[in-house]
C-alpha cells in the first residue's frame, strides 16, 4: 500500500460494507482491515449472483481445476483485496485477478473510493481477459473498528 502516514491514520481499521452492479447482476460483502504500524491492507468480497441468496462457491475438480455455483454445494469463492494507493482521503485498488464463473475466464476489477467521516464509498470497474467488455458498480464500507498507528 502506498500512502502517508495521515492517510493510513485516515483509513487504520476494519471496514465491512457490500457492492452491487446491475449490469453483472452480482452483489456481495466486503471486508478489509488496516492495520496499526503496517504499510499493507487486506480483505475479502463474497461474490452474490443475481437472483440469489447465496454466494459462489467453488468446488476443485480432479485435473485441478475449479468450478463455480451459486447453489450450495461447496465453500464460498472470497476473493482477495490489494489495496494500491490511498491519497488525501481517496483510495484506489485492485482485486487479484480471480476466475469469473459466468463468463468462463478471467476478471480483473478495479475500484476507487472516498473516505467521508466513517464511511468509504466508490465505484469500482470488471474487465475479463476473455474480451467479454466490461462492467461498472459500486460500493461502500463504513468502518466498525478504529485502530491507532
């Protein structure tokens, strides 16, 4: 994570909140921490598909491979939070590049917020190595635990 020290007093905490984004049909939870003294953050989203009220799960197949459902079946898909740069109360980031389940290839989102009071909020934009266009949303977290550096 790169940012100044004012900016990691700004942001030290644990954050949990959701996106959403009509156009994916996805929503889902998200959570990440800050931590005191450290220059990384990092955190998870649950994945939600449209219509339905349970998470991807993924489940590994005998050549190593993986499979996603939204019915059930196997443990929930989170997917990984790196945080690139917080500046002057603004955030910019990026999930590790994770297989989309719909599209049948890999995605890459980035997102960008704005920290006011307790609250971080933003849009966030999906692109997929399978050349399937991309996708925008959006999401907000309110911090539930503050931290000192």
């Amino acid at each position: 994570m790169d940012a100044t020290r004012g900016d990691y007093e700004m942001l030290a905490g644990e954050w949990r909140g959701e996106y959403s984004s009509a156009a994916l049909g996805r929503r889902g939870a998200i959570e990440f921490k800050l931590v005191a003294g450290e220059n990384k953050a990092s955190g998870d989203v649950i994945m939600v598909p449209q219509m339905s009220g349970r998470p991807y799960e993924r489940r590994y197949n005998g050549d190593g491979t993986q499979t996603y459902y939204g019915d059930g079946r196997t443990d929930s898909h989170m997917l990984t939070i790196f945080f690139v740069r917080a500046f002057s109360g603004a955030i910019e980031g990026m999930l590790d590049r994770y297989w989309d389940p719909d599209r049948n290839c890999n995605a890459m989102t980035v997102f960008r917020g704005t920290l006011t009071g307790r609250t971080i909020a933003g849009t966030f934009r999906t692109t997929w190595e399978c050349g399937a266009g991309e996708a925008t949303g959006e999401w907000k977290v309110t911090r539930t635990v503050k931290e000192g550096l």
